[in-house]
C-alpha cells in the first residue's frame, strides 16, 4: 500500500481523531505535502508554472472570472508543482 491509498484509507474512516496513531500519520503526511510544495516553488519548472499562471492572469483567462474559478485555478497550477 503507497501513501496516498494509506491516506485515503485514513480519511475514509468515520472517526480518524479516535487513533492518535492515525492523526500522528496524517499530520506527517500533511506536512510531508506543504513542505514538498513549497520547495518545488524553488525549483525552474516551478517559476515555470508560477509565471505561466501569471501570464494567464494578466491576459484575463475565463479562469478569473469568478473568485472560486480563480481558486481552482491556483490550486491546479500549485498542485502541479
């Protein structure tokens, strides 16, 4: 079993808080995942992404047409980090 099929696992439970192991689990995982992002901004296909998002951005995409739409976006583009 990787991470990701652990973790949906975990997620899917009614009540993950009831094992402290499992919440210690996640919040590594948690954590895992914000520090692997903000690294990758650092990396040239981030400032890549970043600057591809921006220029998206300064032409009027559909995507910022709405605030949620714009959320989305951002999401995607970081997610894709």
């Amino acid at each position: 079993m990787n991470g990701i099929s652990e973790l949906a696992e975990i997620v899917q439970r009614p009540s993950p808080a009831a094992d402290p192991a499992l919440r210690d689990k996640l919040d590594l995982h948690l954590l895992d995942t914000i520090g692997a992002w903000i690294a990758a901004t650092g990396t040239a296909e981030g400032q890549m992404l970043i600057a591809f998002r921006r220029r998206m951005q300064a032409v009027g995409t559909p995507a910022s047409q709405s605030p949620l739409d714009d959320v989305a976006t951002k999401v995607t583009t970081h997610v894709a980090l």
